[in-house]
C-alpha cells in the first residue's frame, strides 16, 4: 500500500492497538484541575508537544530508519542487539515507570498489530529483541518503515498521536465541543510538522552507526507526575 494510505492507519485511534484507552496524562490532569476547559486544554497540548511529543517523534523517526536498513541476510544477532539499544534510550527518555509500563503496553500491542498489516524481518527482529514489549514510539517507527512511511512521516505520526489522545480523552472526560477541541489540533498543526522536521534532524550518520545521543530528551516533570497519580487512581476512565 501507499505510505500516505499507511501513514493515516498508524495515526487512526480507531487502529487495534490500545491508543484509544490512553489519555495521555489529561484524565489525572483534569481530577487534579489543571484542566477545565478549552483554553487549559490548549496549553496542555502545546506543552505536551514540545516535550513527550517531541521526544516521540524523534524515537519513532530512528526505529523507522533503522528497520528500513534491517538487512536480513546481516547477522541477526546485531540487528537484535540494535533494537535494545534504541528501546533503551526510549527507556533512559521516560522517567516515570507508570509511564514505561503504559509505552510498553502500547508498543507491545501495536507492534502485534502491525506483524499482521505489515509483515517484516524489521518487526520480527524487534519482537525478538524486546519480547516484554518495546516501547511505542519504537514500534510506531518499525511499523512505519514496514509500511513504506519515511522517518518523517513516522515522526508525524508519533508527534499527531501525542496530542489527539489527550484531546479527544478531554473531549469524553469534560463533555467539550469536539469541534472547538479539533480546532486547538488545527491550530497545532505548524507546530506538528516543525516537531517531525526537528525530529528528523536529530538523526545523522551516528544514529545509523547504533549511537543515537543526539536525540532530544525533553523532560516533562509534570507529565511524569501525573502518570504516577493517575496509577494509584482506583476511580478513572482511560488506562493512563
């Protein structure tokens, strides 16, 4: 299929892989009161953006990079060892476990998605080398490169998917006009190609040598914070 065709499933909710179970941080937000309408929401999201979402379009772009240059008559044993070192940094960029656990619950379901959509030797090898799991932007990306999508388009997809969970979450959460919050996502859209663009620019020669510091590490505090309230939460809607 076409990589725009590709593309829109992987950023589709509706695709069977969890995504619409997770709030993305505004579920806990709203109990707490940090977000009661529309303006607080929009703030949310840019902020979500520039921070996680950022850090989820450049892990994403990598994977897909690196499954597109998974050879398979290369020694598989380096191609596995690649794969936990790129789901390693995703694990060093995510300081919260509540938050771990909820990337790698998503990866794990999108990348058992994708081997059937998709079918790879850059997925089954990713299977193999993070068998718990890898964390999602990871299998966003491999799952990208199986479907033909560059690792700006998987970088799009990642950076799209940071904040229409949490919006359409605020929708259902606070009974919002789904046509006000999809107008704060429109008004997010520069922002989203800047954080795809920026996300690829990351990458370089070392990134396809196995090493990849250059990659942003954005820290989002809050974020975190509401992760581990929203885990020890026994009333709640969304599973993170």
């Amino acid at each position: 299929m076409g990589a725009d065709a590709a593309l829109l499933l992987l950023a589709d909710s509706r695709l069977p892989a969890g995504g619409h179970a997770h709030s993305g941080g505004v579920e806990e937000a709203v109990r707490l009161g940090a977000v009661t309408g529309t303006g607080d929401l929009a703030r949310f999201l840019r902020g979500r953006l520039a921070t996680a979402g950022l850090v989820t379009a450049a892990l994403a772009a990598a994977a897909c990079e690196l499954a597109a240059a998974d050879d398979p008559a290369d020694d598989p044993a380096d191609g596995v060892e690649l794969w936990r070192r790129l789901d390693a940094e995703a694990d060093a960029r995510t300081a919260s476990p509540a938050q771990r656990e909820a990337a790698r619950t998503q990866g794990r379901l999108l990348l058992r998605t994708s081997r059937r959509m998709w079918p790879s030797a850059a997925l089954d090898t990713l299977a193999r080398a993070v068998p718990e799991g890898p964390h999602h932007p990871v299998a966003l990306g491999a799952a990208g490169a199986s479907a033909g999508c560059t690792p700006r388009q998987a970088a799009l997809a990642a950076a799209y998917t940071s904040v229409t969970g949490p919006a359409t979450a605020a929708v259902r959460l606070l009974g919002l006009d789904p046509v006000t919050v999809h107008r704060l996502l429109a008004d997010l859209a520069p922002a989203l190609d800047d954080a795809a663009h920026a996300a690829c620019a990351s990458l370089g020669d070392a990134a396809r040598q196995g090493r990849w510091h250059a990659l942003p590490g954005h820290s989002a505090p809050a974020l975190d914070l509401l992760a581990e309230g929203h885990l020890t939460n026994p009333m709640k809607l969304f599973v993170s």
